[in-house]
C-alpha cells in the first residue's frame, strides 16, 4: 500500500470509528422506529405513510420524490456519491410472531423491510451527526428509500429510468439485507453473482373441452399439461451444466372449474432461475420445444409465455473484497453465501457497480425464512445492517472514488461546497 492510499484508509477509518460511536447513540431511536413500522406494514406501491415516518426519522430534509411512493435523500458534499439503498414495502401475509408490535392488518414484514430501513435511518442520523461535528464525509451519502421490491413493475427500474442516481453523481449503489441461512453475526460480501436471474414463467395447453364421462369425445389438455411440468427437470438437466445454479419451479396448476368437466385449457405457471444468461436462453428454448411437442404429441396446442424479472445480482469484486476488511474492522467476521433467490437491486447492477451483503440471521435449524409469517428478527440486527452499510459505503468510496477521498486526519475532502442535506 503506498503512503498516499495508507494515508486514505487512515482518514477513513478515522471516520469509521467517529461514526460507529454515533450510530450505537442512534440505535434506541431506530430500533423504536423499527417496531413502528413493522407494526403498520404497506404493501408494494402503497409505502406513503412508510416513507414519510423514515424521512421523518432521518431529518434531512424532504428530498425528492422517486418511482412515486419512495424517497432519496442526500447526505454530505456535492460531487461524487455513494448509494445506500432500503426496501419500503410489506408483503400482503398474516403475521404470526406474537410479538408486541406484530402487525393486525393482513399485511406483514416479513422479508426484514423494517429492519432495514431502521438501520438505514441510523446510519443516515449517525452521518448528519459525525458531520454536525466537524468530520466530513469525504463524498456524498445518497439514501434511496425504494418502493416496490416485492411485486412488479419493482422500484429499482424506476429509479434507474428517473436518473436521480446520475443526478448525483452516484459511483456505486450498496444494499444490505438480512438472511437467515447465514449465521447470525456473520455477514456475506462474495464476488459476482451471488442472487439468480428470474423469470416468470407459463404454460398454456390448448385442446377441446367436454364432459368428464366421455373423454374419448374430448381432447384432454391437463394430462399432457402434466406431463409437461413433470418434464421441466429434464428440460433443465439437458440445458445447463450441473454445476451452475438454476431451478424451474412450477407452483401454480388450473384447470377446469369442476371435476367432472374436462377444460379447453389447462394452464401452469412458476418461474425460472439462474445465473448466466446463456443458461436463461438456452433453458427457455428447451422447455419451449417440450411444450410444443408434448402438446402436439397429445392432440393439443402449447404455448410458452416468458416474462422477464430481474437480472443476476452481480458483486463488484474490488467493493466485496475491500467491504470485507472494513467488516473485520467493526467487528463482523464474513461467510460465504449465494442463492437462487431475487432482489431486484440486482437491476442497478445493469448501469452502475453494486454491492448487496447478506447479514446473518440464522440461530440453527429450524429458523424461520425470508416469507415466513413467524420470521421476525431480533432488534440486535439493525446495528449489524446499519454496520453493513456503513463498510459497504466506505469500501466503495475506497475503490470508486480513490486515494483522493479522504484526507489521513479523516476530515474528508470536499468536492465543492456542496451542503448537508437532502438539497445538497
């Protein structure tokens, strides 16, 4: 490491360290804050009131209004920024925790929204703090407090075509997320994809209807509609290499609306995953020609609907592997982990380089999923989020902005004389 880049990570862990002790000031607040919102969740596209409660919270103004129901706010100098970026929406599920501050309105966070805009909001206050007392961040901190990531048309794409982010000179967009397959106190930070492409995904088997006492006289779609989903496996087995992830999953079947009457269509639905696009072309074209021929081959027509969701999430190597250090440093040992689940926050990865840690959660076997309605994480894990972010952001203004960010006596350097704030 040369003198002026040791001189750079001396100022920056300077930094690091005034606002850990300002973060930990700010975790009662944000934790209050958490069960405040998990106790009224908003389902996707609905996050108004969400939205102002976390705004409210951070106090930096009112920001600008982005992909409708979300927010940005800006922390810092002018000129270059990072983004930090948290999730506002619920999902439409009973919650079944038995907490104190469960939710009763059939809606429930149960994918750690909350705590993720709790820790965004405590970061977010512990920047305006360690600023207030004369440490400044060496670039902007740009919260994006996104609606939508649960349900289509999600956020992420919105935000993009908005250009708030080019706006603000954003270098790199940071996600934090909780995960109970990683152990708790342990965060993932791997390189490259670690979150699959998804798409969804459906079958439609054509024949001719009749009564269910006369098939003879019919021309049955769901046998060969069956044959078809049962057939998805070996569609993937002969399109993709065993050793890249990808799964077909096919969780919706309908048919005809009484047992005794044999439907014009049958249809299935579900969704296809994976991480290298050519696997995607390669697995759709294969279940196409299964559908057509398995059809034709019972007498019916197929029809193979493909649309398309988010794309792999990919890891800039550079900022996973320089998060990591500023990780061990608040304390956070690392973990590898990769699924073929989605987020999109995988879709800022199209324009800009990203890095989205998994924060562990897990205490064992037998913890509750990401969806389940009993998955509620302890309040503990808002610090860990919040610490997450905080390596995230640093370790990208390291790689992204340079040596130049900050100065050794960790004041920061200024790009103009740009203004704490949302208006800055």
């Amino acid at each position: 490491m040369t003198g002026r880049h040791a001189g750079a990570r001396a100022g920056l862990e300077a930094l690091r360290r005034r606002w850990v002790e300002a973060l930990d000031a700010e975790l009662p607040a944000a934790v209050a804050l958490r069960h405040r919102i998990h106790a009224a969740p908003e389902v996707s596209g609905h996050e108004t009131a969400t939205t102002a409660a976390v705004v409210a919270a951070i106090g930096a103004g009112a920001g600008t209004a982005s992909a409708t129901t979300g927010r940005v706010l800006r922390i810092g100098p002018g000129g270059p920024a990072v983004a930090v970026r948290a999730e506002l929406d619920a999902l439409p599920l009973v919650e079944a925790t038995g907490a104190t501050y469960a939710a009763t309105n059939g809606a429930m966070h149960a994918c750690g929204h909350d705590v993720h805009l709790a820790a965004v909001t405590a970061l977010a206050r512990a920047a305006l703090a360690t600023e207030a007392a004369g440490h400044l961040l060496p670039a902007g901190l740009l919260v994006v407090l996104q609606p939508r990531e649960e349900v289509g048309p999600t956020g992420a794409a919105d935000v993009l075509a908005e250009g708030v982010l080019a706006a603000h000179d954003v270098r790199c967009v940071v996600g934090g997320h909780v995960q109970p397959q990683v152990t708790a106190g342990h965060v993932s930070c791997d390189p490259g994809p670690v979150n699959a492409a998804v798409d969804e995904i459906e079958v439609v088997v054509t024949g001719r209807g009749g009564h269910g006492a006369y098939p003879h006289l019919a021309v049955d779609p769901v046998p060969a509609l069956c044959r078809i989903v049962l057939s998805m496996q070996d569609a993937l087995r002969s399109a993709v290499d065993p050793l890249q992830p990808a799964v077909v999953s096919m969780t919706q079947l309908s048919g005809s609306g009484a047992p005794n009457v044999v439907p014009d269509e049958a249809r299935a639905a579900g969704t296809v995953r994976t991480m290298r696009p050519g696997d995607a072309v390669a697995l759709h074209a294969r279940i196409e020609a299964l559908v057509t021929g398995i059809a034709q081959a019972h007498g019916c027509t197929g029809t193979y609907l493909v649309r398309r969701g988010e794309p792999a999430l990919d890891n800039d190597p550079a900022t996973a592997a320089c998060a990591a250090d500023w990780l061990a440093a608040s304390g956070l040992p690392t973990a590898p982990f990769a699924s073929c689940g989605s987020d999109d926050f995988a879709t800022y990865g199209t324009r800009l380089p990203i890095l989205m840690m998994f924060v562990g959660t897990g205490d064992g076997p037998g913890s509750p999923m990401l969806h389940d309605a009993a998955f509620l994480p302890p309040d503990g894990t808002v610090r860990e989020v919040a610490l997450a972010l905080m390596a995230g952001w640093l370790a990208a203004v390291e790689v992204h902005l340079g040596p130049g960010a900050a100065g050794a006596d960790g004041a920061g350097h200024r790009a103009g004389t740009g203004k704490v704030g949302a208006d800055a």
